[in-house]
C-alpha cells in the first residue's frame, strides 16, 4: 500500500504486522495506490481483511500441509507396523529351522546308526554261513564216522 510518492511503504499481508521500505524483499507484490484519506478510513473502519487477506489463504495451506504430513505420518506407521509383522515371520521362521535342524540331526544319527547295524548284520550273516557250512560238514563227517563205526562194529559182531 503506498502512503505518498515519496515514501513508498509495502505491507506484507501475510504477516502479523510487516513493512518495509524494501520491494525486493516481498513477494507477489500488488501494487494498490491507496490515498491517505482512504488509508485512514480503513483503519479506522476496523477492516482488517484489507490488510490479513493472504491469511486464509495460507492457514487453508498450512492445513492442508498438516493434513498431507498427517496421511504420511500414519502410511509411515502402517508400514512400521507391516515390516515388524514381517520381522515376527522371520523369527518365527529362523525358530522353525532350528527345531527342524535338531530333527533333521537325529534323523542323520539315525540313519548312520541303521548304516552300521545294516553293516554289522551283513558280517554276522556272512559268519554264520560260513560257521553253518562248517557245521554241516562236520556233521555230515560224524554221521560218516558213526556208519563206518557202527559197520565196523556190525561186522565184528557178526563175524565173531
């Protein structure tokens, strides 16, 4: 708002109560060529929307600004709240994998412990095919000794 031609002063509505002599340091200046008359009469009318227009316009801003930072706020905390979901999986999962590593494990021993017996039987099968063969043949040799004994004897008997 201009007071006289020779002193130019600028209001800077947006403000609570700024004014400078300095045009460079205001933006989206309009320039009103108010009188003096007309300058006092508003003052003096108690209009002040003359002088706050840019206000609402900035408060509806500032709100709107709130509100986007608000949605970001609570998208941030949604995404907090999934990625400690997330990490419970994880726990969960590394907790699974290391009872199936302990079942895994004796599962392991398990099978090593049947390798071994498996082994041990094939021997012990082996021995007792051998030691039946064996068995066999001195069975067969006794019944042989106990024939030829029992015709010796047959034949003692029978010729004395």
């Amino acid at each position: 708002m201009q007071l006289n031609d020779a002193m130019n002063w600028y209001v800077d509505s947006g403000a609570s109560a700024h004014m400078t002599m300095h045009k460079e340091w205001l933006e989206n200046i309009i320039n009103l060529a108010v009188s003096d008359e007309e300058c006092q009469r508003l003052l003096d009318a108690d209009n002040v929307a003359f002088f706050v227009d840019n206000v609402h316009a900035e408060t509806a801003e500032a709100k709107r600004a709130l509100r986007d930072a608000e949605e970001r706020r609570d998208e941030l905390l949604r995404v907090e709240r999934a990625i400690a979901e997330v990490h419970d999986l994880f726990v969960q999962v590394a907790h699974l994998v290391a009872a199936q590593q302990d079942q895994l494990d004796s599962v392991e021993f398990y099978a090593l412990q049947a390798t071994e017996h498996v082994d041990s039987g094939q021997q012990q099968l082996l021995k007792g095919s051998v030691t039946r063969k064996r068995t066999q043949q001195k069975k067969w040799g006794l019944i042989m000794c106990l024939v030829a004994g029992g015709s010796v004897v047959l034949l003692v008997l029978i010729f004395t």
